[in-house]
C-alpha cells in the first residue's frame, strides 16, 4: 500500500505547470460568492403575496406616497443655515496664488535643476524656467515654509507673498525675501517678456499697487515689500495733496458778480462826472 502512494506521489509531482494552470482555470466558471454574503432585495409592486404589492410599502397618500421630502426641510421651523448670522466675508476679486513650499525648492537645488549661481535671485521667471512653478501662474506665487528647519539654498528670493516661517528661512541663511505686486498682465510681461516684444515691441510697465491693503503690504519691512527698496515707485507720492487748481472757465455774468463781491467802497472818491459823449450808445 505505501509503495502505492509514493508511486501516485512520484506520477503527480511531474505534472507541468501548464497542466496545472488549464486545471485551475476551469473553475472560473463555478465561481461564487460565500454563502450569505449576498442578501436579495424585497421586489415592490409585484403583487400582494409578497406584502408589497400595490402601495409598494409607501402607504395610501401623501408626499411620501407620491415623491419625496427635500432632506433640508425641518417641518416649516427656521432651517439651520437661516438660524444663525453671517460671520466673516470673501472677497469676489481676491487673488489666488500658486504655493510652492521651501522644502520643493530645497529639493530641485540639492539635485542641481535650478541653473543660478549661489547669491542669484530665484525670479518668478527663474522658478518657471527651472520647473518649480508648473501649471497656471493663477494670480502669482506665494512661499510656504514647508521645510524651514532643513532649508539652506544660498538664493535671494522673489515673489508675490511668503509665510512669516518662510521669510524668517530665507533671511536666516543670509540672503533676502523680497515681496513684488503685480497684475495679471505684469505678471505674463514678467515671465513671457518675448511675447510682448514679438507682438507688440515693447514690455509693458508694470503697475504699482492701488488698494491700501496693497500699498501697507508690499511697503512692509517684515514681508520684504519691494516698495521700500525705491520709494520714488509710491511711496513718496502717497499722501501728498494735489495743489495745482484745475482751470474752471467763467461765464461772463459769473466774472462781474466775482469783481463785485471783492470790491469794497469806502467813500466817494472814485465818484466822476460822466459825459454822454463817452457813454458809446
């Protein structure tokens, strides 16, 4: 009996693998879920000896019966989203940034893919070229101080905006963060300067800020506002009073009630005799 077995055990183990995987594949046709795993549902409307026929478990009338009740409503009681005031504001024109973090541009200098030289100033234009910025310029790039701790790049920076972690890095290592405003149209002259000379042959000028959150941001020491490197952009102008008049024309009727409103008569000095024959009648 034994020599039997390991007869039947030698004859089996020289099957090949074929063999076995043609085995194995027929029984793709027989297969099933485990037993009990898969619940059939209750048919509605099939008749009344499943005890769903008819009204199909809705009942006889009403909004249940005939749709269905919004998940919103509370029954006519002041719904939650009018209960409680509004709190805050967003503003409609906000600008929308790109976020590049430290730790990203730490990782395309140790793997030598931004091409400046150490004491170079990484541009929105620079960050474009070398791969850092990918995708929509949206309104700009703003640095994020993701990997302050580690963050050594031995580059001046420049940007729309940065966190207070990522301007304390860079300034940390020596150099400067530098924060510049522009439009959407100065920033495409910024960063595809050829278009502009190919289409129009110029560069636009770019635009200085108007709204006073601009003006107090890009002229703060602590954000690195460019504003403050040359004054003579805004910040001398700002808060300066127009004193040149504009020219207003009179009238002629306006010119001799002006004349005798200034003029003042103390006595009869100036009293004359008057010919007719002066008078141009």
């Amino acid at each position: 009996m034994l020599r039997f077995f390991t007869g039947a055990k030698s004859l089996f183990s020289g099957i090949t693998p074929a063999v076995q995987a043609t085995r194995n594949a027929s029984y793709l046709g027989n297969l099933k879920p485990a037993e009990g795993a898969v619940k059939a549902y209750t048919r509605l409307g099939r008749g009344p000896a499943s005890g769903k026929g008819k009204t199909a478990g809705r009942g006889q009338k009403g909004q249940k019966a005939r749709g269905s009740v919004p998940h919103w409503l509370e029954g006519g009681q002041t719904p939650y989203y009018k209960l409680f005031p509004i709190v805050g504001f967003k503003r409609p024109h906000r600008k929308i940034y790109q976020e590049i973090s430290l730790h990203r541009i730490q990782g395309f200098w140790n793997a030598g893919r931004i091409p400046l030289e150490a004491g170079g100033t990484l541009t929105i234009r620079a960050m474009r070229e070398c791969g850092l910025l990918s995708g929509s310029l949206k309104d700009g790039v703003k640095i994020l101080g993701t990997g302050d701790s580690f963050y050594n790049v031995p580059l001046n920076v420049e940007a729309c905006q940065g966190t207070t972690r990522a301007i304390a890095a860079v300034r940390k290592t020596g150099h400067e963060f530098t924060s510049v405003y522009f439009t959407k149209l100065g920033l495409l002259a910024h960063v595809f300067p050829e278009r502009f000379l190919l289409k129009k042959g110029r560069v636009p000028l770019q635009a200085r800020p108007l709204h006073k959150r601009d003006i107090a941001y890009y002229s703060d020491p602590a954000r690195g506002g460019y504003l403050l490197k040359d004054r003579s952009l805004l910040l001398d102008h700002v808060g300066k009073p127009n004193l040149r008049k504009a020219a207003v024309e009179k009238s002629a009727l306006e010119a001799l009630l002006a004349t005798a409103l200034t003029k003042t008569h103390t006595d009869y000095a100036e009293s004359k005799i008057v010919r007719l024959a002066d008078l141009k009648l």
